[in-house]
C-alpha cells in the first residue's frame, strides 16, 4: 500500500478533469438545443427562455461534473479497498509464518538446545547444531537464550562440584576421625570412654550429613565393602547413624545379607528413614524395626507413633522417594532431605520405598530391597579337631618355657582374632612388647555411670550406640 499511494493524485486529476469535459460537452449540448428553441421564439420571449437556458446548462453541467468525479471517486475507492485487502492477506500469510516459526522454536528447537547444554555441550555448539528460524528477531531471541541457560548451567555444574568436593573433604575428616576414634577408645580408660563414645556417635552423624551431600550432588558414598554386610550389621549400623537410636527396637533378624557395593546406600537410605520417624513422632514414642526374608528380596518395615502424614504431604514424599521420577534440586524444601536422598538410593539399586497407616497410630514406611542386592549369609564349616601325635622326649630335655603346653594331646584352642590351622602351628619367636592395659567390656560401659557423676547429668548419659557395619565386618 506504501508503494501504490503516490499513484494516487495522477488518477484523481484525471478523474477531474474527465469531470470537467464530460461538463462542458453536456452544457454545450443544453446550450445547442436551448439556441434552437430560442430561435424559434419571439423577441420577447427570447429574453426569458435564454436567462431559463442558462441557467439550466449550468445547473445540468455541475450536476455531470458531480456524477462522474463521485463514480470516479467511487472506482478508485473500490480499487483502494482491493488493494488493501490483497495487502491484509499477505499481512496474514506472514503472520501465520511467524506464529509457526515461533511453535516450531518454542516447542522444538529451545528444548532440543536446553537438553544439549544439560548434556555439557558449549552455547556455540548448540547453536551450530539447532535449526535457526528465518527471521532475525527469533533468530536473536534464540542466541539470548542459549547463551544465558549456558551461563546458568555452567553456573550449576560449579555449585554442584564445589558441594560435592566439599561433601567428600567431610567424609575423608569424618572416616578419619572415626577410626582415630576407635583407636583411643581401645586404649583410653573408664573415666574417658564415655565422652569418646559421645563424640563417636555425633561424627557419625556428621558423616551422615556429608553422605547426604554427596548423594544429593551425584558423587559416591564414602565407603564400600568387598563382602557382603550380614542384615544385622545393616540395620546396626543405620540406627548408629541417628540421635534417637535408643527409641529404636528391632524386632526380627534376617538369615541373609545385602551385596557389599550396594550396603552402603542401604544402610545410608535406613538411617534417613529411621531419622525421620524418630522426629516427627512424640520423644516418648518408640519406633519399631520389622524384617522379612522373601522369595523376591528382604522388606525392611520402619513404623513410628506420630501424627502421620496429610494427604498432600504423603503424596510429596512418595514423588520424592519414586524410583522413575528424577530428582528436581528446585523442588527441594532446604530443611528436608531425607526423603530426597532416599530417593536417589532408590533409583542407583531399584530399591522401593512404600507408605501406609501404621498399626501404632502413625506411619509406616515400608523398604524392599530387590533380589539382587540380597545374598545369603554363608557359614564357614569348622573344621574338625585334629589331635597331635605327643612327641618323644630327648634324652636332656630342656625345661618347658614358659609359653609351652602343659599337655601337647590336647585340642589346640584358637585364641580370638586367629585361625585354628594358626592356633594348631608350632608358635614362631617373635619380639615382646609391653602389653597395653585394655578393660573389659563390663568395665567400658561401667564409664558411662562414672562420667554421669562427673558431668552432673541426673539422667545419665544414653546407651552406647550400635556398632557399624564396618565394625561387624
């Protein structure tokens, strides 16, 4: 319509002046036929039939000079309107290019890039592999795009290695502490035993929280066994992993074992279940421990005395423990991990995490671990005695050493931590060494009521927590 206006005004002074021709032609036809008829006339009427001539040519020319300049008019008027309306057709079909330009954008191209630069590929490499639209404007919203989720993704990447590095520095601290730990309380004495056991149980915790970390972040676990952990052991060590773990009660045993590359997770995922159901039910409430051997794995069964769960809050924590649903960091609370966690470790060994009423008023959480992280508990023979022949005595014997036995027939005894094929070998000579005074085990835990007195605790202070699996093993 911009290139056809300036060929506007030509067409209306030609319409004009065709106008003003087509006028003069009709008045001079009017005045012809007036000037016959006034001829014929008299000279007195001459007069009045002429002024009347006149006057109606000039009234008949205007009225001609009026009909052909509007139909004019009107003709330029109808081609101005075809013309517009070829120009708002066009104005569409372009606008329908546009809007499926920018479907195919929004619905395709922007997705297929979001996905690449998650999958660690450069802005310019993904602009280099999607399909650009045609026009610039898209083509520019496009380019702003990737180039700032690449920023943000990267931005992610860093955040989530510097937590991850940061998480596995704790875990190294951590393990470490623990066995300098172990250590100092093989050695320590009763007085002592009590705040080391203490300060045991709350680095554990603080491994926990490092684990947790690191399997928000997608880094591994802190430690890993070559064998299989014994159930027992399992579940042992998860409740050393939490504060409450005397409101815990175990109340069946399992004749099987969880594959060693996956009782790590298994034991971190039961801490966190235990965890929550000791704080989101009453100090004065137990929670209680089921296990049951199945032809398909083991069902672990954690069920606590709370308030239980809202429907909406039950559904939230089924969709963060879903073994198909990824996990989505932004719909993480900040406070409430546990159930996120446990979630990962459910989708690494397919393990299946169930929520029901619990017969005690408040909720039970039900785990299954999969027949393929389960292992029967092997059970080594013990080989049978094998009496050894008495020697002959020399001609000179020489007085029995101290370490000699008063009577060789006897059934060679193993001492603890020794094999019987070791305990049945002649002893080698070795290099003595001072033996460091070790307490018994009555005696270790007997520290707890000697440190009450000491630290001024009137309800004394709690139970030594359960061994870890590390220690079973």
């Amino acid at each position: 319509m911009s290139q056809q206006s300036p060929a506007r005004p030509p067409d209306r002074h030609r319409s004009g002046a065709r106008a003003v021709l087509t006028a003069l032609a009709a008045a001079v036809c009017a005045g012809g036929l007036w000037a016959l008829v006034t001829a014929a006339l008299t000279a007195e009427a001459r007069v009045a039939v002429g002024a009347a001539a006149a006057a109606t040519t000039v009234l008949l020319a205007g009225a001609v000079y009026v009909a052909v300049r509007r139909s004019a008019d009107l003709a330029a008027a109808e081609d101005d309107a075809h013309r517009a309306w070829a120009e708002l057709h066009r104005a569409g079909g372009r606008l329908d290019a546009a809007r499926e330009e920018l479907a195919l954008l929004v619905d395709h191209t922007l997705p297929a890039a979001v996905t690449r630069l998650r999958e660690g590929a450069t802005a310019e490499t993904v602009l280099a592999e999607v399909e650009h639209p045609a026009d610039a404007a898209h083509h520019r919203v496009l380019r702003t795009l990737v180039h700032e989720i690449a920023f943000g993704e990267r931005r992610r990447a860093a955040a989530t290695a510097a937590c991850a590095n940061a998480a596995g520095r704790v875990q190294a601290l951590s393990t470490r502490t623990l066995a300098d730990l172990r250590t100092m309380e093989d050695r320590c004495s009763d007085d002592m035993l009590g705040d080391l056991l203490r300060i045991d149980h709350s680095t554990a915790q603080t491994g926990r929280t490092a684990d947790s970390i690191a399997v928000l972040t997608g880094a591994r676990s802190g430690r890993r066994w070559t064998k299989p952990i014994t159930m027992e052991s399992v579940i042992r060590g998860a409740m050393g992993r939490i504060g409450a773990y005397q409101r815990v009660r175990v109340h069946s045993s399992s004749a099987n074992a969880v594959a060693g590359y996956a009782a790590e997770d298994v034991m971190h995922a039961l801490a966190e279940l235990m965890d929550n159901a000791t704080r989101f039910s009453a100090p004065s409430e137990e929670v209680h421990i089921y296990v049951e051997d199945l032809h398909n794995g083991a069902v672990i069964t954690i069920e606590d005395g709370g308030l239980g769960m809202k429907p909406q809050a039950l559904a939230r924590a089924e969709a963060a423990v879903s073994d198909t649903q990824p996990l989505d960091m932004a719909m993480l609370s900040g406070t409430r991990l546990g159930l996120a966690v446990v979630g990962c470790l459910a989708r690494k060994h397919r393990l299946h995490v169930f929520f029901r009423p619990s017969s005690r008023g408040g909720i039970g959480v039900v785990l299954r671990i999969p027949n393929h992280l389960i292992t029967p508990v092997r059970e080594e023979p013990f080989p049978e005695p094998v009496r050894r022949p008495a020697p002959v005595p020399a001609a000179d014997p020489a007085p029995p050493g101290p370490g000699a036995h008063a009577d060789q027939s006897e059934l060679p005894k193993r001492p603890r931590g020794a094999t019987l094929r070791a305990a049945s070998a002649p002893l080698a000579p070795k290099e003595t060494r001072a033996a460091v005074p070790r307490p018994d085990a009555g005696s270790r835990f007997g520290a707890f009521q000697q440190s009450r007195s000491r630290i001024g605790d009137p309800g004394g202070p709690p139970a030594a927590p359960p061994a870890a699996a590390d220690d079973a093993t």
